[in-house]
C-alpha cells in the first residue's frame, strides 16, 4: 500500500513542478520537487524495511534447523 502511496505523491509533485515551470511560480515548481524527495525518502524507508524484514526470516530459518 506504501508503495501506492508514493508513486502518488510523486507523481502530484511531477505535475506541481511542470505547473510551476509553466506558471513561471518557483514556490510552487519547489513545493513539487521537495514533494518528490519525500517520496522518494519514503519508498527508502520502506525498502530498508522490507530487506530488515527478509534479513530476519532468514535468520529464524537457520536457527530452526
């Protein structure tokens, strides 16, 4: 779902930062990239997690044999 999430917001920052391209509004074409850099902090986040998450399955694995 995380993931969903994400590429949403990054791609409404895409579309805020072409409309402040085109509006010739830098606050606005900011607002779009930093709105992409937190997506992009946020999928590392839960990618950091998910490899956790797999490091630790397979730690419970090879102690049950």
């Amino acid at each position: 779902m995380g993931d969903i999430s994400n590429k949403t917001q990054e791609a409404a920052g895409k579309v805020k930062e072409k409309t402040g391209e085109v509006t010739r509004n830098e606050n606005l074409e900011a607002e779009g990239r930093g709105d992409q850099a937190e997506s992009k902090i946020k999928q590392a986040g839960e990618d950091v997690k998910d490899a956790a998450e797999g490091v630790k399955d397979k730690v419970k694995d090879a102690f049950k044999n």
